[in-house]
C-alpha cells in the first residue's frame, strides 16, 4: 500500500533518490505460450483429489491485507486505525490445520518481467517505504529461505508454461516482513518470495496459482499479500467509502461463488463496479495476489474472513479452503 502517512511522511512504494534500503539478515553473499488455468485446474484435480477422511487436510490459501507501510508498528490517526487488521493477522494461525512446513508470498511490491523467486537462504529486508519513524528501519525478520523450493516453484511455474527464474540476490520485501511478523512472529518458517508479473495479466496470475496448488498437499501455505482497495487518492477521503463497498461486495461475491464462473470474473474483474476507481489503471498490483491464491485453490470454496474501514475505505481479506 503506498500512500501518504499521518506526521507528513513521503510516499512508500516509489523511491525518490536512490533504491531501497536493504539490511542484512545473515546474508549470503520471453514468457512462453499460456495454457488455460482451467485446463491446470483440471489436471491438477486428478493428480490431487481432496482428501478422503483421514487423510490430512490441505493448507488453505489466503489473500490478506498488509496495511500502509510500516503502519502496525508506530503511531497512527486515529491511534486504532489499524488495530483490528492487526488482531486479524495476528490469529491467522491459529486457524491452520497444523503448522506450514513453508510459506510461499506472493507480495503486491515485486514485479518482474517473468516470474521471479527469492533464491538465498538468508535473504535481506527491502526496507522499500519512506519517511517513516526511523524505529521502523529496524524491524527485523529473519525467516530462512528456501533455496530447493525456490528452484521447484520455478520449475513448476516452467513446466506449465510460465518461465521462472530464482533470484538468489533478491531480499524479502515489506509486503513479506510486516504482514508475516504479525502472523508469524517467530520467523522460523522457510519462506519463498514470489513476484508478480509485470503484464498485470489476471490470467495468467490464475494460471501460477495453479501451477502451484500441489504444494497445498505438503504443507505449504501460499499467501498473497495486497490490498482489496488501493487508490491513493481515495484514502481519507469519504467518497470512496461508496465505491470501495461497491467493489468489496462483488470482489466478496465473486470470491464464494462456484469455482469456474470465479475465475472467469476475476479475469474480468476490470468491469466490476467501481474496479477502476479503486485499483487505477496499471495500478492493479495490489488486487493481483489474489488472483494466485485464488488460482491455487482450484475448486476449494473462497470466503471473505475479514473486512473493516481503514482511512474511509472498506479492505477485505479472503481465504480459500
């Protein structure tokens, strides 16, 4: 999320004057052709049926807000603004069949040409947002990577059509870190970093969820991390409140609807009512994480396990199985 914070803080997302700033955590040192995500939905449902009783359930996939910043660990106006999405990702675990062997994020603020995945096993911290307190430059997170499941998302996003590349330079940015030390505080869950791609293409962010659906059954959690709502110019201003409702309650209906009118809406989710005034055009990165998710889930059942008003929008969550 990239907007202008309460103490006249300068935007998040867009760096003025240099790169982000990255800190080390005990650091080491042309797409090809686009099956139908219903063809790997297909497939993938014969190779992975839902479990019988007794076997073990499969990992969920979420779609979950990240806030502004480094919003959950300073000062805010009003001081609560963000406290509820905070309870709500704190509990987040708790609602898992067991703990994840790894988590797979799918964060708005990495975009790449083709597919892309941190590589390292210690990646560092993108402090990738701006005119902050500096309290918030030394948060730290220090998850392993993943380097063996890096190189298998990548090969799967390949067999299916999607070239993919791991980055063993990349470190985990805040789309990764602050949602993750609120949901997992501990940071010792391995965790893989996957980028978005830059085309913007909702269909073929289907097709990576799908690709990657069968890690669901080894006790991998994949999470997208967005945001339902992002204009910045609509934050704080009343008469978004409308228009971010609007497409809240069909991005929610479109979600817990029948598993393929789902994903055809999604591709199209550009003519929802409202869509364009709450992800402007080609600024739709934030809604796109969800569309992996949701393409993981195959035919697993979506629901909405969160929403509030923030800054006089309206911001969901969604989780899938």
């Amino acid at each position: 999320m990239t907007f202008h914070p309460p103490r006249q803080a300068e935007n998040e997302a867009e760096p003025e004057g240099g790169p982000p700033r990255q800190v080390t955590q005990e650091a080491e040192p042309s797409p090809g052709p686009v099956q139908s995500p219903f063809q790997l939905h297909d497939a993938h449902a014969m190779s992975h049926p839902h479990p019988l009783p007794g076997q073990p359930e499969r990992m969920p996939t979420w779609f979950i807000p990240h806030g502004g910043g480094p919003c959950f660990f300073m000062d805010w106006n009003p001081p609560d603004a963000w406290h509820r999405m905070a309870a709500f990702l704190k509990g987040l675990q708790h609602t898992l069949p067991r703990r994840p062997r790894a988590i797979v994020m799918v964060s708005a603020h990495w975009l790449q040409p083709q597919f892309a995945v941190t590589g390292a096993a210690h990646p560092e911290l993108i402090f990738d947002y701006y005119g902050f307190p500096p309290h918030t430059y030394a948060l730290r997170y220090p998850a392993p990577g993943d380097p063996q499941l890096a190189a298998r998302l990548a090969g799967l996003l390949g067999q299916a059509g999607m070239p993919a590349v791991a980055d063993a330079r990349r470190g985990f940015d805040h789309g990764m870190f602050i949602p993750l030390l609120l949901m997992f505080p501990d940071a010792d869950i391995p965790v893989v970093q996957l980028s978005l791609r830059d085309s913007l293409d909702p269909a073929v962010h289907l097709q990576a969820g799908a690709a990657l659906a069968g890690l669901r059954d080894e006790d991998v959690l994949i999470v997208g991390s967005g945001m339902s709502f992002h204009n910045m110019r609509g934050y704080g201003d009343p008469r978004f409140g409308p228009v971010s409702d609007a497409f809240d309650q069909w991005l929610t209906a479109t979600v817990e609807g029948e598993a393929g009118a789902r994903e055809q809406a999604l591709i199209q989710w550009a003519q929802a009512p409202s869509a364009r005034l709450c992800h402007p055009p080609r600024a739709e990165e934030h809604l796109l994480p969800l569309m992996v998710v949701a393409g993981a889930a195959g035919g697993d059942a979506g629901r909405r396990v969160f929403s509030d008003r923030v800054m006089e929008t309206t911001l969901s969550a969604f989780r899938f199985g």
